[in-house]
C-alpha cells in the first residue's frame, strides 16, 4: 500500500506477502518530481494504528521523506529487510510506540533518520538485528543529528 497524502491514516489492516512494502507512506513516490525529490515534497503527517504486516518482500511500516508521524499497535514480522524503516527526515517528528517486530533482518531501522524521533515500549526479538540506527550518503540528509537544548550544570 502506498500512501502519498499529508495526514494520511492507515488503521485495522493486514498487509502479507505483497511484492515490495507492506505500507509505504512517502512524497518521493508518486509525484511528479525526478528520482531524488525536491524538499518541498516531503510527505507532513502520517500514522499507522493497528496493522499487521508480514512476509511482503522488502519492508513492513516504511516511512521515507516524511514528518509527524506515528507507528502504534503495530505488528511487523517476516521482512527480508526491515519491520519498520524510517529514513531520510530532519526533523522526523515521529514515534513508534507499542509495536511488535519479530522475524525480520532488523526490526527497526532508520537512515539519516533524527530530531525528535521517539522508540518506546516496543519489543524487538527474533530479529536478525534488533534496532538499527545509522547514516549512508545514499540518502539524502547525512549524517544524522540532533539539535540538543540541553540543560548544562554550573561549574
């Protein structure tokens, strides 16, 4: 399934043995911009509640040029690559929380994924690789980063 629309919902769905990606939410596809597309296509709002996807052929809940978003009540097994892939966003703006990935290369992985990205009470097991956080120049946005507003203590 691809989703291509600002604000898009995908909610109580089972995606399995499709030939590419469970559930792919972008702008990079599906306009009509060149292979490598403009900022200004990023894809603003998406979310993923409730879906099940396994066994398609590459990745389960796939997020690429996209911001504000959230993976919840997710269930992500048998991927020859990912469960769930978040790459190329700065800031993403994105949670995944409650999430099963189980069965897959990696359970999670994002590239040149960072700001405000949140992974929290999920579970990963039976992965090839558990969570995969890194940087390629493949993408677009390397190398990954984060602006820190830290509180620093006194000297």
């Amino acid at each position: 399934m691809l989703a291509t629309g600002n604000g898009d919902v995908v909610e109580n769905l089972t995606v399995r043995r499709f030939q590419v990606n469970g559930v792919l939410f972008t702008k990079a596809y599906g306009d009509d911009s060149d292979t490598s597309p403009p900022v200004r296509s990023v894809l603003v709002g998406y979310r993923a509640s409730y879906v099940t996807t396994y066994n398609n052929g590459q990745y389960g809940l796939y997020a690429f040029f996209a911001r504000k978003g959230r993976f919840d009540h997710d269930y992500v097994s048998g991927h020859p690559d990912s469960g769930i892939y978040i790459g190329q966003c700065q800031p993403c703006d994105a949670l995944v929380t409650d999430v099963v990935a189980e069965h897959n290369a990696i359970g999670y992985e994002g590239t040149n994924a960072s700001g405000n990205l949140i992974i929290t009470k999920s579970r990963w097991s039976h992965n090839r690789v558990g969570l995969t956080p890194n940087s390629q120049t493949m993408e677009r946005l390397a190398p990954q980063r984060e602006r820190c507003d830290c509180w620093q203590h006194p000297h």
